[in-house]
C-alpha cells in the first residue's frame, strides 16, 4: 500500500502530495467544528456533499472566468487541486445581516445590509481568526496592496455569480467566507480561489421560509443537519445517484 506524504490538515479537510509537482489532494472529513474548536462534532456524508458542491460550484466560476486552484474531482471525498501559496486571511463577503455582523452591531439577523460588505479576518486559530483592517494587512505582510485589490475585485465578481446562482435554485446567498492563494507560474504569480465553497462556509436560506441550509444547524443546534447539506446538493442537482446511502462511500485515505 503506498502512502501519501500529509501536507496540512485542518478541521474539515486533509492536503496530501499530489500525483504531480505542484498538485495537492484535498481530502473532505465528516468532522465539524465551530467557535474555534469549542464545538465539535461529526455531520455524515458532508465530506463528500462538500466535494460535490465545491466542484460544481469552483467548475461554474471557472467557466465564468474566477481563476481558481480546482482540477478535478477524483473521487467521493477527494479532489485535485494546484498547489498555491495560501494567503492567511479569511475573507468574507455579506449581503444579509447575519452571524458576528449582527452581534456586533445589533442588527436583527436578515435586515438587508445597503450594499455588500467585505471583512478580513486573520487566519490564526491561536488567535481564533482576528478581524482586521486592510491597514494591518499590508502592515503586517500578509498581502500586498496590488494582492488586496485583486482579492477584492475577485470577492465582488464571485458574489454576484454565485448570488444569481443559488437564487436560481431557491436559496439566498446571506454571507459566505473565502481563501486565496498565490499561483506560481512561468515567473508570474497570480491569485486564486483556493479552500472550498460550500454550506460549511456559507450561509444559505430558502428564499421563501428564510430556513437556514448551512453549518448554522450544528453551530446552533437546529437538528436536521445533515438533510440540509443534502438538501443544498439537491437543489444544485448533484446529489449522488442513489441518493444518501451511496455518500459513505470506500474511503480511499491511507
Ligand atoms: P460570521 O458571521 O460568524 O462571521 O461568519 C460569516 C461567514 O463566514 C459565514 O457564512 C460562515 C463563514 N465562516 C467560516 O467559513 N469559517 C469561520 O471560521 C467563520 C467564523 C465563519
């Protein structure tokens, strides 16, 4: 049996050597986490619902023009990716006031917020994932202003598309967090969507009944968990064929 080296591994995901320099194998767990580690548990079949629903989407931004770190999918919970120089933020991008928005400023969650906002927050879970200002980014080297700029650009393109997307299948885009990386290529660097976007990293409501469809069921204890990373999946149209009982799937980690 070969053994795959182990680049990084996280709290949903696992990187492994790619089959090729400058390849990764980004491998989905079942495991969740919220508030910083404090919270953990398992969500069945999410690995691979988050696969599926992050090649779809990354596949779609790709063809709309979003530079991204996707390949392929390779198999039920793993997929290919290029391997990027992670840029240590996490960017998210909100137009509905939910979650640590509405905390902060007292805002009841789903007020419209008067354009979309974008917020930086430093990916350090010593730290539990500061916010920061663009000030403390380019300060501290994380980014250059030039980096800054396309990341924004990128942001705003990213949630118009994938706004008018989920709206097409009944589900409203609320907030949604995203990583970028540095690609390196024929002495060029460019920036790529990297991570993976999916309801663990975003908040998505029923346009009709405002029924939330994402993690804030296993952070907030509403039950119905795993139904709603499958109802998302549905609703985009790629559930696996036979449905639930095909997601555990052979586990290909070694
Ligand atoms: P927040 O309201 O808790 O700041 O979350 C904003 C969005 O970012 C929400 O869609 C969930 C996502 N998110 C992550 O993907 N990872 C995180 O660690 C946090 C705190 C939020």
């Amino acid at each position: 049996m070969t053994r795959r080296r182990r680049i990084y591994e996280g709290k949903a995901k696992v990187l492994f050597e790619g089959p090729e320099p400058g390849t990764l194998v980004q491998y989905f767990k079942d495991d969740a986490t919220a508030f910083n580690n404090q919270k953990r548990g398992t969500i069945t079949g999410k690995g691979v619902l988050n696969n599926r629903i992050s090649e779809y989407l990354m596949t779609k931004l790709n063809e709309a023009g979003v530079p991204t770190h996707f390949v392929r999918r390779l198999n039920m919970r793993e997929q290919l990716v290029r391997e990027v120089e992670i840029i240590p933020l996490e960017v998210v991008i909100r137009n509905v006031a939910a979650g640590s928005l509405s905390k902060r400023f007292g805002m009841p969650e789903g007020t419209a917020l008067p354009r979309s906002i974008v917020e930086f927050y430093y990916k350090s879970d010593e730290l539990a994932d500061p916010m920061v200002s663009e000030e403390h980014i380019t300060a501290f080297g994380w980014a250059s202003p030039q980096d800054l700029d396309d990341i924004m650009a990128l942001a705003l393109r990213i949630n118009d598309f994938l706004s008018g997307l989920f709206l097409g299948v009944g589900l409203k885009l609320v907030d949604f967090k995203l990583e970028f990386g540095r690609l390196y290529e024929n002495d060029e660097m460019r920036i790529v969507l990297a991570d993976e976007i999916s309801p663990d990293s975003c908040r998505l409501w029923d346009v009709k009944t405002n029924e939330k469809l994402d993690k804030d069921r296993f952070r907030r204890d509403l039950g119905g968990v795993e139904e709603a990373y499958q109802e998302v999946a549905r609703r985009l149209g790629i559930l696996p064929e036979s449905g639930p009982r095909d997601m555990k799937g052979p586990e290909t980690m070694q």
